[in-house]
C-alpha cells in the first residue's frame, strides 16, 4: 500500500517537473500551394480587372480576398517558354527552352518531339518535394515528355518534381477539335503525282514480267502486295508527313489529332483522342479529388491546376454554351470560372481555405488575332494595352491577371501597382511558407542565378514605400526585344525591337495560327539605334513615348543599353534544342499509343 502512494507521488512530482520544463516550439506546418493558371487569357477578360461583360465571379472573390496585381508580367509571349520561366524562376532562354531564327515552332509540337525542358533545371514542384510536400499538376504540362522508346512511357512532369499527373501533354490544338479526313490523294499535288505513275508503272512491270518469265500466282501476289506496301508508306508520309512547309507542326491535321490529341495519367495514355467537351469538368473534378485525398494529410500539398481554357479550340459541354455575351470565347472564360469556383469550393468543403495559399495567373495576353472556321473571333483581349500573344514586348502579351490569396496571413481586397513577375513565384512561395532557400533544399540549384525575386514583402505591406530598383528583360526567342526598369516613381520601358502592327491595328490579320511574331523580317523592327522609351508610370498604354532630345530620354537608355551590354557579355545562351528540326519534329518510334481506348 505504501509503495503504491509513493508510485504515485513520484508520478506527480515528475509530471509536474515535465509541466513546468519549457519544451522546443513545435515547428509552424507550412501553407498548402495551390497555383491556378489559365491559358491565353487576356487581363481584359476578367471582372476585377476592368471587364463589365464576361462573368467570373470566382477570380473576382480570390482578388476581393487576396492581393490584386496589377502590373504583373509573363517571361515570353508564347506558352512553352512563359511556363518554363514561371516553374524554375529563370529566363527560358537560359537553358535554351526557346527557338531561335532558324526555324519556324514557338513551342513543343509533339508529345514525341525531344524538346523538353532540361533535367537539371530546379523546378517549383522539385523545390517544393524536397520540402516534404505531396505534389500534383491536373491540366496542361507542355514542357516536354521525354517519352522512351514505342512510347512505353512518357514521364514528363513526374521528371520535374511531380508525384502525380493527370492531363494534357502539350497544348490543345485547333486540330483536336476534327474529324479530319485519313485517305488524301490530291492529284494537283506533284507528289501524289508521282506515286501514282509509280503504282501504274509498278503494276504494268509486273504483270509484264509475270507473262514473260512465267511466274507463279503466288509470286505475282506476293510482289503485288509488297509493293502496294512500299507505297502505302510512301503515301502515308506524302499525305501526312511535312505535307504543310509552313505548319508549325510538320504534319497533317489528321496525324497530328491522331498523335497528340491524348489525356495522360501519369506517364500513360488513358484517353484518345481527347474528349473536348467536358474536360474542364473532369479536371475540376480531378483536382477536387486529389483536394478530398489529403485534406487529413499531415504533409503539406502543392496542387498545379493548369486550365484548359481559354485556349483555342473553344469547346465547353453543352449547359455552358451560349451562356455568355462574348460567343464562344466568352463561353469558355466563364466555363473555366465556373471551374476555378469548384476548386475554391473544395478548399473550403474539406477545411483547407485557411491554410493554402492560391495563386492566379495566365501564362500570357490575349490572342487578338485568333478566330476558327467560321470567322468568329475565339482570342482574349487584353484591354487598352497594346499587342497580344507572340508578339515579344508589347504589353498586351506579357501583362497578365495576378492575384495571391493567404487568408489571415496577406490583406484582403489590397491591390499592388508595382511590377512583378511570374518567375517570382518559386521564391515567394519559400519565402510566404517559411522554408529554407532554395540552395538549401535542392543543393544543384547553388549554380542557378535566379531571375525572379521574392515579392513576399510587396503582397504582406502593398506599395507602401518606392519599390527596390529592379531590371525585367523582354525577350523574343533568344533575342532582347526590350528592358523596363523599376527606379523609384518611374517604371521605364526601352523597345530596342518592335513588330509591325498592321495598320490602324496592334494586331496582324486574323487566323488560329496568325500572329504578330516577333522575329524574321516580315514582323519584326530592329530600332535598336534609335530605341523608344516609355515612362509606364504615368503612359500605361504606351501611347507617348519620351522625346529623344530630353535629358531624360538620354540618361535612361545610356543607362539600359549599358546593362545590356553587359547581360550579353556575361551571361550565356545555349543553342536552343527548338531550333533544330530534329528536336522538335515527330518521331514515330518514340510515338505513345493507348491500346484500349
């Protein structure tokens, strides 16, 4: 008995011990990511920016509760390049992600192409995994597939950081929306022409010699048959292959929905071709599940949900069509709205709003050129800025919707003027979620000079005080177009290069692959000896630019033509693997095929 009182007494003495015993701070969980990016979609589409048309109540309730940016800037013009740049916080034309002069494809074309972003580039996903994050990316990669060989497997994504992929390999092409026609022989086209003399005078030598060397039928038979297969491939690569010298893409309409019009789940095909209509559901339902699957998780998630939309071709399922004032661009705006929203709902269905950061973007402006079959318009518009997709420095490119949402840890409904960029993603991320820097957590990025800054302290305290001076560097390809510098009240733009609008326009015709693209001389303006400068601060729509004779005008582009002299001296660009034919064209052997969709 006398034990068990002083079994119990020592027990209280040493819990009260422990109790009073200050113990280690338990270390904070960081925030949840979630990057939400649209394709295309011009900062004039959108509500919170100036729109009073088109409906997105759902993009509008993130900048009502998070950070609104209203000077927030694409890397490049084009897709591939603006998402690489956004991933690894680096110009793509540093580890040559970009084509150059020699060859017409502005991004990857095929799921086979070779072209692909650099293993050894340090990507926002790989960042995030070393710092014991679940990581996913729902929707559109298009940064190379590193497919093997028959296509067995296509890792892509799961290469750069990501545990799971569901979603598009490269882009949506006009092509995916068919059917297009298999069997072409266009007598007009001297090719075809000289098959078909081929196949008569195959024919006639056979049956020629058959009589004169007395072969057997089934000699005859077999000669037939391998010759009509000879020429079956001759035809199939006349008729499908290279049959377009100005495609972006080497291929016919029919090869090229047949090769790349395919959903992924992870490194295999599920579904071919793709069905159009529908998908933006089926990834909001994707992303709300993989939301469902670790809302109890005790390791943070990053979750990229890479829109669809408002990419060309316009699809929607049938409730969306016709919904909007804008015909079928409008249509699919609002769609993907609608499924942002099923997003953000889940967040707050599964108790996670509180602690994930979101973040809105596009990868770039508006297409102003595009329209489809019918001649109805299907690009975004990018308000009164000038310009649009491809098109190299012009604002309407590169300045794109940019929003932050933390709930009690960033203001609600604050808005930034001051520039930013869609490569300062990675280091705000560490940096709003605590973490260590980048070197620490992935010791291969120590060699990787990092061209996005954190803007942490911009989305906590607003334009408070002047912004540090900072240089962004607008590039066409491998090729400067123009710099803007951030020096205290001023927001300077120098064009080095311009495209040649048409006139009366900041646009050049219309087409799905028409474009004001920035390189060759058809489009392009060198005026490099003469450069112009805009003062963005108080000329947001480049409308005046600053005189030459003003001392101003001198002290400022003295200024930039200096830097970029230097830029051009130290700092090297590799040959880009775009620019050579071998990269980036079709590649029947390494081709990914779904047997049993």
């Amino acid at each position: 008995m006398k034990t068990g009182i002083k079994f119990i007494l020592l027990s209280a003495v040493i819990a009260t011990a422990l109790a009073a015993t200050p113990m280690e701070p338990r270390t904070r969980r960081p925030p949840n990511i979630l990057v939400i990016l649209a394709d295309d979609l011009g900062i004039g589409d959108v509500g919170c920016y100036g729109n009073k048309t088109i409906r997105t109540p759902n993009i509008d309730r993130l900048a009502a509760e998070g950070v609104k940016l209203t000077h927030h800037l694409a890397a490049a013009p084009m897709c591939t390049p603006s998402r690489a740049a956004m991933m690894t916080a680096r110009y793509p034309a540093r580890y040559g992600l970009v084509p150059n002069e020699r060859l017409e494809t502005v991004v990857i074309p095929h799921i086979s192409s070779k072209a692909a972003l650099p293993l050894d580039e340090v990507t926002l996903a790989t960042a995030l995994k070393a710092a014991n994050y679940t990581t996913a990316l729902v929707g559109k990669w298009h940064l190379g597939m590193y497919c093997n060989l028959f296509g067995k497997s296509c890792p892509g994504p799961l290469k750069h950081g990501f545990d799971t992929f569901y979603g598009i390999p490269v882009t949506l092409f006009m092509e995916f929306r068919g059917p297009h026609s298999f069997w072409v022989f266009n007598l007009a086209n001297t090719g075809f022409q000289r098959l078909a003399f081929t196949w008569l005078l195959s024919v006639v030598s056979l049956a020629f010699a058959k009589k004169k060397l007395q072969w057997r039928l089934s000699t005859l038979v077999f000669l037939l048959l391998l010759t009509h297969a000879v020429l079956f491939v001759l035809w199939f690569f006349t008729a499908h292959v290279g049959r377009d010298k100005g495609s972006l893409w080497g291929v016919s309409d029919w090869l090229h929905r047949a090769a790349n019009s395919k959903l992924f789940r992870q490194d295999k095909v599920v579904e071919s071709p793709i069905e159009l209509d529908g998908l933006s559901q089926r990834l909001a339902a994707e992303s709300r599940k993989f939301l469902a699957d670790h809302a109890k998780d005790d390791k943070p998630f990053f979750l990229f949900y890479s829109l669809a939309h408002a990419h060309t071709p316009m699809f929607n399922a049938p409730n969306r069509e016709r919904a909007s004032k804008h015909g079928r661009y409008g249509d699919n705006v609002e769609e993907m709205d609608e499924s942002i929203g099923t997003v953000l709902d889940s967040l707050k269905e599964f108790g996670l709003e509180t602690n994930t950061l979101v973040y809105f973007t596009s990868d770039q402006g508006g297409h102003l050129e595009a329209t489809d079959d019918e001649g109805q318009r299907i690009g975004g518009h990018n308000g009164l800025f000038k310009g649009g997709k491809a098109q190299g420095g012009p604002e309407g490119g590169i300045r794109v919707a940019g929003i932050y949402r933390w709930p009690g840890h960033l203001p609600s409904g604050a808005v930034v003027d001051t520039p930013t960029s869609l490569m300062d993603l990675m280091p705000t991320f560490l940096d709003l979620a605590g973490l260590p820097p980048l070197e620490e957590l992935v010791p291969s990025a120590a060699n990787k000079d990092l061209d996005g800054l954190s803007i942490a302290d911009l989305l906590i305290h607003g334009d408070k005080s002047p912004p540090q001076e900072r240089i962004m560097i607008h590039h066409c390809r491998q090729a400067i177009r123009a710099l803007r510098l951030v020096r205290g009240d001023h927001i300077y733009k120098m064009y080095v290069g311009k495209v040649k609008w048409f006139e009366g326009s900041t646009q050049c015709g219309w087409g799905h692959t028409t474009g004001c693209f920035c390189y060759g001389d058809k489009f392009h303006l060198d005026i490099s000896h003469a450069p112009e400068l805009y003062d963005l601060a108080v000329d947001p729509y480049e409308d005046n630019p600053i005189e030459p004779d003003t001392d101003e005008y001198k002290k400022i582009v003295k200024f930039l033509r200096d830097y970029l002299k230097k830029w051009q001296e130290s700092v090297y660009y590799p040959d880009p693997p775009m620019s050579n034919i071998v990269d980036v064209m079709w590649r029947p052997h390494y081709q990914p095929i779904c047997w049993h969709c």
